[in-house]
C-alpha cells in the first residue's frame, strides 16, 4: 500500500498549490505558520480522502519511508496515532534537505524570488539562506538575515538586517531597519537605519541615512551617492582618484529631519485646503443672505447657529436650491473647524519630542583613515566644504562655523 505524507495545517489561502509533491524543498519554499501541538500532517493511502473531508497538499512517501523518517528538529508522532505528526513548537514548518522541522524563526532555504517565495512577510524574524532577488519584498517585525545577495528588492525590518552577501540594488532596491544594518558591501542602493549601519566593504553611489553613525571597515571606500549621519561617519576611503561627487551631511537626525520636512509640506497643503474651503464656504453663504452671515474669525459661532437653524426646520422650508446651498456651507465649515483642529493638534503634538531627538550635534565627524578625495562635500550642521585636494588620514568637524580638517 502506498503511502503519501498529507499537509494539514498552515496553507489555507496559499495560491499557486498543486495537490502533489516530489520534493519537500519545493513544496516548503515559504515555510508555514504552526502552533505547539498543532496537528501538522499525517500518513494517508496514496489517492484516498480522509474520513474528516479535510484536503491538503501531498508528498509520496517511497517506501519502506515513512512520515518519523522525515522528522529533523520539534516535530513527533501524535501518541494517540503515530500516523499524524505534531509540532512541538510555536514556529515556522520548513523543509531543511528534504527533511521537516519548525524552527523559530521563519527560515527560507534557497532564494527568495517571485516565482518560489513571492513576498515574504513576518511579525517575527526572517532568515534567507539565500539571496533575495529582484522584485521581492521582505517585511519583518523581528530581524533580517539574509545569506545571499540581496538584489533589486525591497527589505522593511523593525530590528536589525544583515546582508551577508552583499546588497547591489541597481538603483531601485532600499533596505530598512527599525535598529542597525550590517552588509558586506552596497553599491546603488538605499540603505536606511534607525541606528547605525556598518559595511565591511565598499560603497558605491549609493544613498545611506543613519540615526547614528556611518562605519565602513576594513578596505572600504566609500564613493558617490549621499551618506547621511547624525554623529559620525568613518571610512579608510572617501571619494575616489576620479573626484566622483560624494556627499556627506553630518550633525543631524535624518530621519526626524524628513519627518519634520513631511509635516511642513502637509501642513501647507492643509492651510491651502483650508483657504479653498473657506471661499467655498463664503461663495454658499452669500446665496443664503439673510440666513447665515459667517463670522470669519469666529467658525464655532457659525456652527452653532447653523445647529440651531437646523432644530428650528429651517432648512427645510427652503426652497431646493438653498437648501442644497445650506447643505454646503455646513460641510464646509465643519471642514474648515476639522482641519484647523488637526493643525493645531500635529503642532503641539510630537514637535517637542522631534526636536529633543534631533537636537544638534555639534561633535558630528567625517573620518577618512586613509584617504579623502578631492570632489568630496563635507556638510556639518549646515556648513559645507568641497575638498579641493588630497588629505591623508583626516578629520572633519565643525569648529567657529566652518567645516574644517583637524587631523586623526
């Protein structure tokens, strides 16, 4: 009698599932979600239904093979049927060399690609055995790590990433993480960090942002792009014998910088909105003379005398044009009083907060081990200087208002 292991939990909704497998490696190439002491798959006659009606996903078992011969790491038979198979962990099921096992951590063994994985989501942390190819998007509540090169793809971590293969991103890949970036080398790519990011090889014409500082180590050059830190960046190399245009901008929190710069542009847009609905407002009302003369520094006392209109029926008094009329004015300037709450909450709401984290850093650094290039932008706090020459092992900071080199 041919036996074949069925999968009974974790792939409700998974497109793309064909109802038999060759190999467990193809079948698992996004592990599944399971539980401790969750019922996870069970020996059944090859082509039969189980009595509970339930259907899943089917691996044959060669014989003399049976389901315990594929158990690698907390998983077991069910006491009661030694024909179903259990975890024993809260995890990921994953397949491991054509073995089973739960791990805590959802691991991908191989590439992560459209057409294996497709994206990958977790509130836990990820491991990719290795690379993430292009088009793909990694978003994790835990850790990244990724074995493999990292391509044109899309990583969101909330703890920290690792790309121990290295990240070419072609221009269009972007890493982030809540914590700190570590990659072995970066070359057009964004890379962004809460933290700090570390590299142990080159970066070239790429766009780094850090909370804290910027290391690159080793024989790292650091060449091109925009590098942004709010205490210190440090490299053996900067720029390049070519003068390649690098910049590097110091002394500030990139992040709540950007944050600070979103909230500016939405609060002028909100004040334009505002001024649109406050002619709209005006244009109703003058087609409701008589009945409703606006108080323009006063829109509360509007809203109260339109509530009191309403309790009164007299709108519907009127004819269907100004009631229409009434209609917009009211919508309008409960716009305008919405609006003007919002404003005024986002700015004495987080602005504080914004500003202790980014205060000023006065003590921010550029240092280049070895070699700073000519066509190098240092800018320190909003003082910038261009080299025009070679400095051998230099440091940058701000000293009397100006950027200036003072040696290591």
């Amino acid at each position: 009698m041919a036996l074949e292991l069925e999968f009974i939990a974790g792939f409700e909704g998974r497109e793309g599932l064909k109802a038999r497998y060759n190999s467990l490696d193809d079948l698992f190439a996004l592990p599944v979600k399971v539980g401790k002491d969750q019922k996870v798959a069970r020996e059944i006659e090859a082509g039969s239904v189980h009595p509970d009606g339930k259907r899943g996903p089917r691996y044959l078992l060669k014989e003399p093979a049976r389901a315990k011969d594929f158990l690698a790491g907390n998983l077991a038979l069910d006491s009661d049927d030694p024909s179903v198979v259990i975890s024993r962990f809260n995890g990921y099921l994953c397949s491991r060399g054509e073995r089973l096992a739960v791990t805590g951590a959802m691991e991908i063994f191989g590439d992560a690609s459209p057409a294996t994985t497709g994206d990958i989501r977790s509130g836990g942390s990820i491991r990719i055995h290795g690379g993430v190819l292009n088009g793909v998007t990694v978003e994790a509540g835990g850790d990244v790590e990724a074995l493999g090169l990292v391509e044109e793809a899309s990583i969101r971590s909330a703890g920290n990433v690792l790309l121990k293969g290295g990240f070419a991103g072609g221009n269009r890949g972007k890493v982030f993480a809540g914590k700190n970036v570590y990659s072995t080398f970066v070359q057009f790519g964004t890379v962004e960090a809460e933290e700090s990011i570390a590299v142990d090889g080159p970066v070239m014409n790429s766009d780094l942002s850090a909370g804290g500082k910027v290391i690159l180590r080793g024989r790292a050059s650091l060449v091109g792009g925009v590098t942004r830190a709010r205490e210190l960046v440090s490299a053996p190399v900067v720029g390049s014998e070519g003068a390649a245009p690098t910049e590097i901008s110091l002394g500030r929190n990139p992040f709540i910088a950007r944050k600070s710069e979103e909230r500016r542009e939405m609060l002028e847009k909100m004040k334009d909105t505002i001024r649109q609905r406050e002619m709209d407002f005006e244009f109703t009302t003058q087609s409701l003379s008589g009945l409703l003369e606006p108080h323009s520094d006063d829109p509360l006392s509007d809203v109260l005398h339109l509530s009191d209109l309403v309790r009164d029926n007299v709108p519907d008094k009127l004819d269907e044009d100004r009631r229409e009329k009434f209609r917009e004015a009211g919508s309008a300037l409960l716009s305008i009083i919405y609006m003007k709450d919002v404003m005024g909450s986002d700015i004495g709401d987080g602005q504080e907060g914004d500003q202790a984290v980014d205060a000023p850093y006065p003590a921010a650094t550029l240092k280049a081990e070895k070699i700073a290039h000519p066509g190098v932008t240092i800018s320190i706090l909003g003082q910038a200087l261009k080299l025009e020459r070679e400095y051998d092992r230099a440091r940058f900071i701000l000293k009397d208002g100006a950027v200036v080199e003072v040696g290591l």
